[in-house]
C-alpha cells in the first residue's frame, strides 16, 4: 500500500485497483486492536427479525441492548405495529450470579397475556452466552404452555460478528416456515428476500412485480406477519436482495423445498431494470416479459429526464462507498455512475468473495477496496483519495462530518425509499442536496483545504 497501515494484520483486507494481484481477503473475524464498524451477533438477528409486523421481541440480557429497535429502523407496516415495541429482562448482577431463567420465564408469561402474539422471538445476549442460560429449554417449555410458538435466537455475543446474526436470525425463520406437510406451489409467484420495508420500499418493488403479472407470496422480512411467512414454501421462486442476510435462508428453503432463487438488485435504474427482467424471463410467459419492458420503458422515460438534470451538477466528484454487504456497494458503484460520479474508495462489513471480485471488476484504476475497515482506515483512504461523499451507516456519519465531507445515509434508520425508480430520483436528489449544500462554501478556503488546517500554530 501506498500509505502505510498501522496494523499490518489488516493488509490482506485492503487492496488498490490495478496494483494488488492477490484476491482481497474477506469474511474472517475482525483484527484485534482494530475498533471494527460491524455490529454484533444479536444486532444481525435483530435486523432480520424486527420487521415481522405481529411478531413481539423480547431481549434476554443487559437493558442496553434493547436500544436497538424500532426507532432506528424505518421499516413500515401496513397492519400490526406490535414490531414497534421491544422489551428486556433487564439481567442485573443477581441474575449474572444465580442465573436469569425464572426472570425469562416470569417475562414470558406477562408478555404472553398481556399481547397474545401469534409469534415470540427470545434474544440472547452476550452475557447471557457466559452464564450458560438455556434458551432452547426456557422457550420450548413456555411455547407449549402457553400454545403459541416462542422461538430462541441465539445472538449471544463472542460467536462472531453480524453475519452469524443474520444465519441465527435465519434460522429462527426456518423454523416458522418448514410446514408439517408440503403446501401447494402458486405458479406465478415469488418470495422477496432481504428486503426490510425500509420507507416502504417494499411496496414499491410488489407494485412493481404484481403489474407485469407476478404475484408476491412473502417479504423477507419487511411488513411481513406470521400467517404470511408461514406460507412461504408455497412460492415458485425467491428472489434475493440483501445476500449478506438472506443466502443461507435461499441456499436452505432450496435444499429442504427446491426453490430455486436469483440474485437480484433494485437500487438504482440499472440494476432495477435488468432484475424486472431475469424475474420475467425465469417464469417464461411471453406477456409478463412484455409488461416488464414497457414498465421498464415507462419508468425510466418519466425518471433519466429528472436524473440528467442533477448529473450535470456533479462534474470531478468523487465518492466513497462503505455499506453493509457487498450487494450494496455493487448497486452504488453503478448508481454513482448514472449520475456522473466516479467511486474512489469502496468497503463493506460482511462482504464475499464473489462480491469483491464483482467490485474489483467494476471500480476504475486506482480505487481502493477495503474489507471490515476501521475509522482511522476510512478516514485516511477518504482523505487520501479525495473523496467529496461518504456514503454510510449510522456510524459513518459523523467521520464524514468531522472531514468536512458531504454524507448520503444508507443506514436502516433512513425514511426515504431508495430502491426502484423512485429511489434512483431520491438517491439523485439526496446526493445533490448535500453535495452541493452552501454549507461547503463556509467550512472550505478558496485553496480546497478546511479553514484553519493550513494556518500556523
């Protein structure tokens, strides 16, 4: 590298277009000493899980972790909002010492009559991993007093990292879903995995899929309810957004139901027109394939209009990308291209192989790919390569900020759509307004640099 790393275990995980030769190394557990940007294994579960609209969540640990919830997603509910509440045992020392089983019993039962849920999903934590609490026990025996299904989630910590939160949560949803006898297969329809309803985006994507003819059996997860998922293996095909999240669900329900499954994207116009069209092609019907391309025709002469005006704006920009998975970073690298943007610096936090390999295809000459950075890396790369843009998490943004550098979120918490055409328009609008914000002319001298870095002490 040509800037020099300050822990030499994190070379293998960082690489420059058109200067390494060897693969970047990914999905490995987190340096030591590095301050990761992953989250944790229950932050994973949880993330899968909440948008399960008649679902009720009840987190066995510290009260801490319940902070994450509703109020930093923005996944949308067209029916129960019991999702938007979240409850904790709350374990204090005594239950560390003596063990936190009655606590969860007791909560269980006071939950169960107070909410009657169709569905009970219990997170285990990181302390409850070291005590030993056995929530496979606690949770069968509750589920058949109380004649209901109560589902542990093993999340506790010091496992891994999200990604095993993501196959906890997975197979927490196997569970729901494996019938007692096989169902009937419905012809013409799918299941839409990794897909949270953020800002109703959802929505968008079913309208989209039921006009040209394609019906929409159940969301993985967003606004989706226990009566829906339970018929889940009734669909003929499932297609997969979010991979980092949903490849071992699609690789499982193809195994135990032969599903089959496509990779697909609908963030931005690109990726957006070519998965409408592999979705019509696998069901073969001549007039569904039809009805994609004049949607696709429609949509994209009512919105490249809209997208020319803003990319004229944004001549010599240069952005960073740093998401979640790896199916993100791909979508934004051709995103940023629609709208005249080159991608200098791109990082995800549970990105694959195949997904890097992807990405290292894609970038241009010169850009740096980063697996599972850390906040030094990220500010050095961005500094280092000019970046005007970040776009981020929840925990990106304030190092954007702090470098004077524009930010897009495209973390859960957002409540703008911005996937399908729609959100091509918004990702558009989002990055103009910010980018292009008087506030830039107030923090930069007329020499580029932020006021006061080049003054002498």
């Amino acid at each position: 590298m040509d800037t020099a790393i300050a822990i030499n275990e994190r070379d293998p995980f960082i690489s420059t277009k058109g200067k390494q030769k060897t693969s970047l190394k990914c999905d490995a557990d987190s340096i030591a000493g590095c301050v990761s940007q992953r989250a944790c294994v229950y932050c994973g579960a949880r993330v899968v899980l909440n948008p399960i609209t008649d679902a009720l969540h009840l987190v066995h640990g510290p009260i801490g972790c319940a902070s994450y919830t509703w109020d930093i997603r923005g996944s949308l509910s067209s029916g129960s909002d019991l999702y938007r509440n979240s409850f904790s045992t709350d374990l204090q020392e005594h239950d560390v010492i003596f063990g936190g089983e009655p606590k969860l019993k007791r909560a269980i039962d006071e939950l169960v009559e107070k909410y009657h849920p169709k569905v009970f999903f219990v997170y285990s934590t990181c302390i409850v991993g070291v005590i030993g609490d056995d929530l496979e026990a606690v949770c069968k025996q509750a589920a058949a007093k109380h004649g209901i299904e109560i589902i542990p989630v093993q999340s506790s910590g010091f496992i891994g990292n999200k990604a095993a939160g993501y196959r906890a949560a997975c197979d927490a949803l196997l569970r729901i879903i494996t019938p007692m006898k096989p169902l009937p297969r419905k012809k013409l329809s799918l299941n839409y995995l990794g897909d949270f309803n953020l800002a109703g985006e959802a929505w968008i994507i079913r309208g989209y899929l039921e006009e040209i003819g394609i019906d929409v059996n159940a969301v993985f997860t967003g606004d989706s309810n226990y009566d829906t998922l339970k018929k889940a293996t009734m669909a003929s095909l499932n297609v997969m957004q979010c991979a980092g999240s949903m490849t071992y669900l699609a690789n499982k329900m193809q195994e135990q139901f032969d599903i089959p499954y496509l990779r697909i994207s609908f963030l931005g116009m690109e990726d957006t027109a070519d998965s409408l069209r592999r979705i019509a092609e696998f069901f073969g019907d001549a007039n569904i394939i039809e009805r994609a391309e004049q949607l696709i025709a429609r949509e994209q002469n009512l919105v490249q209009p809209i997208i020319d005006a803003y990319k004229g704006q944004f001549n010599g920009k240069k952005a960073a990308v740093y998401v979640g998975g790896g199916f993100k970073a791909i979508s934004l690298i051709k995103q940023f291209r629609e709208i005249g943007i080159d991608v200098v610096m791109v990082g995800t936090q549970t990105g694959q192989q195949d997904e890097y390999d992807t990405i290292h295809e894609l970038a241009d000459d010169g850009t740096v790919i980063l697996d599972d950075a850390n906040p030094s890396e990220l500010e050095r790369f961005m500094t280092q390569q000019g970046a005007n843009l970040l776009v981020g998490g929840v925990k990106e943004r304030p190092l954007a900020y702090k470098l004077g550098i524009a930010f897009v979120d495209h973390n859960h918490d957002r409540k703008h759509p911005l996937s399908g055409f729609v959100g091509a328009v918004n990702f558009a609008k989002e990055v103009n307004s910010t980018l292009c914000s008087p506030v830039w002319d107030y923090m930069y001298d007329f020499g580029g640099d932020l006021h006061g870095t080049n003054s002498e002490a």
